[in-house]
C-alpha cells in the first residue's frame, strides 16, 4: 500500500465542511504548496503535460470540457493560464459534485477494477465549487457543470478544442470518451 503523503494527512485531518470554509475565507491558500489549487496533476509532470496540450489548441475553435472536476482545480489551473495569455474560452467543469455513482462503483468493485470507496471524492459539493471559482475570481470562464456524464454530457453543445478526461472509474471514463 502506498504511504499517505503529508499533505494528505493534513487534509484526512480536518473535516471536509471545515477546510472548505477555511479555504474560501482565505483564497490565497489554493496557491500554497500545501493546496494547490486542489489538482492530482502535481505528480509526474501531470500539470506541465497539460499545459502543453493547452498551449496546442489556443487557436483551435471551441471551449474545454473537463470530466472529473471533483473540487474543479485543474480548471482553475487552466483558466488562469488562458488568462494570461489573454485567451477567451470557456471551461466546462463536469462532475458530480458529491462522489461516485453508488451502482457503478459497486459494479466496478465486484469486477476488480477499482479499489476507491464510497467516500473518494465526497469532500466537495457543487456549491463549494461554485464559491472557490467566484473566491479566486474565474466565474467568468468556469462553468460547474453537476451530474454524472450519461446525464449530462449529451446536452453540452461543442465544439471542444480540447477534453480532459479525469475520469476514476472505467464506465465513466468510457461513456466520457
């Protein structure tokens, strides 16, 4: 089993309600080493690698659509590069917003394919999404959309010069693709 980094321990340590008023009270802490806007991509050049892509499609037509935005982080991260490089596109953020589908995961559990529980990725609500975008000041490019995919993604005009799927289970990551 892999050890739990100290960042997440941190984050295990404080009740999700907690940190997430503590956060939107103090927006500057998204961009702590600590936080980090709250992304996975950290690791493995994941964000650098993204921002590649990013900088692949800055003239292609169409907004970006991310699936699996969870507590939206990477969005932030690339709203603010489009930002910088005075670059008007839209981000649409699609996830949930509470957790796993309970029958999918179920599902993915009885076949092996997943080792997450029911709790992976409760730490987050569409209204905290919501309040970080405005806090960090992003409700212009960011739009949260909440659902799950087979509910919502057919009804999302395009078109897309770039998708980020971020996907934790196969059937979301398939119906995504």
């Amino acid at each position: 089993m892999l050890q739990q980094s100290w960042r997440a321990k941190v984050k295990h340590a404080i009740p999700p309600a907690l940190l997430n008023a503590l956060l939107i009270r103090f927006p500057s802490l998204y961009r702590t080493k600590l936080v980090y806007y709250e992304t996975n991509l950290r690791r493995f050049g994941g964000i650098d690698e993204l921002l590649a892509q990013l900088t692949a499609v800055l003239d292609v037509e169409g907004d970006i659509i991310e699936c699996g935005s969870s507590r939206c982080g990477t969005s932030i991260i690339m709203a603010s590069y489009l930002r910088t490089r005075q670059v008007n596109k839209k981000i649409l953020a699609c996830d949930s917003f509470e957790g796993f589908d309970s029958s999918e995961l179920k599902r993915e559990q009885m076949a092996g394919l997943t080792t997450a529980t029911s709790t992976a990725f409760c730490s987050t609500s569409y209204e905290y999404v919501q309040k970080k975008i405005s806090a960090i000041g992003f409700q212009d490019m960011i739009v949260p959309i909440k659902g799950y995919f087979e509910d919502t993604l057919a009804g999302i005009p395009g078109p897309f010069c770039l998708a980020l799927i971020d996907c934790d289970l196969r059937d979301s990551l398939v119906y995504s693709a």
